[in-house]
C-alpha cells in the first residue's frame, strides 16, 4: 500500500549521452518493451529490459517502456526512490556493455533508477499502465500522475497502450 504522504523524489543523477547514442542513425523501427515484472520480485528480466532499450537505441530504434501489471510497483517511490530501483548496476553488467558499446563502466548509471533516467534522456519514452497505478492506489485518476510514481514515467490508458503497441516493429515482454 502506498505511504499517507510519500517523499518527495530527489534529484536523479543522470550520466551523459554516450557519442555512439548521439551518432546512431534513425531506422524508422520502434521497440516496445512491455516491462511486467518488477525488480523485488526477479530482477533478470529488468536488466534484460533496460539492456534491450539500450541496445535498440543504440541501433537507432525508437524505444517505448511501457510497465504493466507489477512493474507498475517498479515505479512507485518510497521515500523519493523506487524502492525497486535502489538496486545497483552491477559491475559486471557494466563491464561486459562496455565491450558491445564503446562505453566505460564508470560512465554507466550507479543505479537501476539512474538507468531509467538515463534512457529516457537519451530519447526513449517511458511510459505505464495508469488504469493498474489507479488499481492499486498510486494515484487518484488513469491520466494524473501523481508524485508517488517517478517522474521519468507517463501514464497512459488501457487504449493508448493498445495503440503503442500497435505501432511498434518490434515487442518484447519482460
């Protein structure tokens, strides 16, 4: 259940757009990430997730995160982090994106929440069921988003997110 007054969120620490996103060129294609699980319950199909959206951007695709179902919980904060999202990046992780893009680990997120900020700075839309965050109390209406769910996402209703996807290339459901 949501807290009587949540946290405001904090500032999100968000690394730069990487040289190899910026020179990536537009290919037209939309990935859709239908993202329904969440970090608490199995955090492997979030990092696959995440991965994914970086991968595609990197392509030149355009990327749209949609949570769904228990990935909703994903976004909620809990004293102005999500309590899912507090997970590190592990090094590895890092690591091993580093020899598929050229990046460097310590240029990476610190966080799964900074990730999150992250893709979304670098252009991918990041958006949620708001029909379930009204289900479950985060917020007051489908539309409204309240400050119990981070700022980086956008709610939408159950037939906008019948037309995402719709429009997208290429789904993926995690």
């Amino acid at each position: 259940q949501p807290t009587a007054k949540p946290s405001a969120p904090g500032k999100v620490h968000v690394p730069p757009t990487p040289a190899f996103i910026k020179q990536a060129k537009p290919t037209g294609k939309t990935v859709f990430i239908h993202y329904m699980t969440n970090f608490e319950h199995d955090d492997n199909p979030g990092c696959v997730a995440f991965n994914i959206a970086l991968a595609a951007l990197a392509r030149g695709d355009k990327v749209e995160m949609f949570y769904d179902a228990g990935g909703v919980n994903d976004l909620k904060l809990w004293q102005g982090q999500p309590v899912s999202y507090k997970y590190k990046s592990p090094a590895k992780l890092k690591s091993i994106m580093a020899t598929q893009y050229p990046i460097q680990p310590k240029d990476m997120p610190q966080t799964y929440q900074e990730y999150l900020h992250w893709l979304k700075a670098m252009g991918a839309t990041i958006t949620y069921n708001g029909f379930m965050a009204q289900l479950v109390d985060l917020q007051g209406s489908v539309k409204t988003r309240s400050n119990q769910i981070d700022s980086a996402a956008t709610p939408i209703s159950l037939d906008e997110a019948l037309t995402h996807r719709a429009r997208a290339t290429t789904y993926f459901r995690y």
